[in-house]
C-alpha cells in the first residue's frame, strides 16, 4: 500500500489506559456478545461486522455499541480529534488468548495495518477479564523520544510493498527506534479497563509465560466518518455512530463499493449475504 507522508514529521502518538471504562452491568453485556460470536466461528478472533446479517448476534452487537457509546471512550476520540467517532464494525473485533495457545499471539504490529492512513484513528483494547497476572495481556513499545514519520513508517512501507508480513521483531523495533531507544511496558489492567492507542503505537500479546487462565477482549476501532482513509474507498463496512434521535441512540451504517456510508435497517441486513470465515 503506497501511503503519502512528510517524512521529516515527527509522529506524536497518543496512548492512555483508563480503568472502569466498562463497569459490570457494560461487563456481562460485553461477555455475552463475546461469547455468543465467537461460538460461531471456529476460532479464537472474530469480528462485529462478520455477524451483521444474523437477526440473534445483531441483539448481541446493539448491546454492546450501546454500552460503548455510553462509555468515555468516544469523547476520548472527540477530546482528540474534535470529531464525534464512528465504529468500523469490521474491525471492531474479539480476541481469545488461551494460555496454552501460542498461535493466537500477535507479534509487534501497528494499527496502520488496518488503514495505511495517517486519518483520526483510535483503538480501545478492553479485556473482559483481569490481566497481566494469571491471563495475557499486551505489550506496548514505548519510544524514548518521539520517531520520524520516516523511521517509522518506511520499514511499513517497504514490506506492504512487498507483501511481507507486518509483524515486526525485538531486532526490527530496535532498527526504528535504536537499540535502547525504546521500553516495552506490560499492561497490568483490570476488566472493564481500556487501553486507548491510535495508528502509530506499535503493540503485541504479551509474552506471560505464567498464564494459567483465558482472556477475551475487544478492540474497538473509532474513525472518523467525514475522514475515512484512502484505502477504503472501494471496500464494504459496516460502522456505527451515536445518534440522539434514535430509539437506541445508535446508528449502524453500511459502505458497499464506492458509496458513502448510509443508515441501514434490520431488513436490509437480514437480506445480506456476509462470507462467514472459520
Ligand atoms: O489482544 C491481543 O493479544 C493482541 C491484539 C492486537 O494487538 C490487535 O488486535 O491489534
């Protein structure tokens, strides 16, 4: 993917972790979509948007955006960016980490992955049960002083390119940032807690070797509408924003093709025809 840039820019990320973002009542309304769709799939990762079409894991969805647009993640992003956020609901997704599943572990990556923009972005990575201790958690790479959009950015570049993998080693991070230019922090976190990073904050599963126990999470993903990156232009998504006058106070949109986002309904999403994988 070729991503336009000021290579001499500095990048200022953005990252905060809030506890009691979700409080129990918000908790059991998260479990049960998290549970509810991952039992549909065949793995240990899905996301909202795959289970749009079904009438019962659309329950489950509304749910949980509510509980999340009544929560202090997006004025997080309007703090930030000025803008109310919309959910992409395809990258809204629920992650189970067992503890004696490395497979599902995600090495050191950035959210650029899912936009190859430079657009308003924020993810929330919220665990539905106490991490760090007894279950995975994640890592943060934490640079001493701020990289250049050219140092961070280029080695992205020059593997999209090449359709290479997007994970990145301990000898990569040590070639972006120097060797000793970076500190990797644990998050320790409470369930119900958010971890709030945007595009440029590279992360992965924590390595806890002493983990004993099963996490679930979600990482909701906030855009803005009027500001959608590039590479989305001729891709389907499903989104979702806060919207006062109606019955839920939410909105889900759909994006097919080249349209812009619009308000969909119950009927038209009971029609679609969503390619379930695993
Ligand atoms: O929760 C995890 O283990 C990793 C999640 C992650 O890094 C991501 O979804 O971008």
């Amino acid at each position: 993917m070729a991503v336009a840039f000021d290579k001499a820019s500095s990048i200022t990320m953005f990252f905060r972790a809030d506890t009691g973002v979700f409080d129990l009542p918000a908790l059991l309304d998260l479990r049960a979509c998290a549970g509810g769709l991952l039992a549909r799939v065949s793995r240990q990762r899905t996301s909202l948007g795959q289970h749009m079409a079904n009438p019962e894991a659309r329950t489950l969805i509304t749910a949980t955006v509510k509980r999340f647009f009544k929560s202090s993640l997006p004025d997080l992003f309007a703090e930030r960016f000025g803008k109310q956020p919309a959910l992409n609901l395809i990258f809204t997704t629920i992650r189970l980490q067992e503890p004696d599943l490395p497979t599902s572990r995600v090495g050191w990556h950035i959210d650029f992955n899912f936009m190859g923009d430079t657009v308003p972005f924020l993810v929330a990575w919220t665990p539905l049960e106490d991490v760090g201790e007894t279950r995975i958690g994640l890592d943060i790479c934490v640079p001493t002083t701020p990289p250049s959009m050219a140092s961070m950015l280029g080695p992205w570049q020059a593997r999209s390119a090449k359709g290479d993998s997007l994970e990145f080693s301990d000898d990569d991070l040590d070639g972006i940032f120097g060797s000793g230019g970076y500190q990797v922090r644990s998050l320790r976190l409470p369930a119900g807690s958010s971890a709030v990073f945007d595009q440029f904050v590279f992360h992965r599963t924590q390595n806890l070797a002493r983990a004993t126990e099963a996490r679930h999470s979600f990482e909701f993903r906030m855009v803005d509408l009027d500001a959608l990156p590039a590479s989305w232009r001729h891709r389907t998504a499903f989104f979702c924003r806060r919207c006062p006058n109606s019955e839920d106070n939410i909105q889900f949109l759909i994006k097919r093709d080249d349209g812009p986002p619009r308000p969909v309904d119950d009927s038209e999403l009971d029609a679609l025809n969503i390619k379930m994988h695993g």
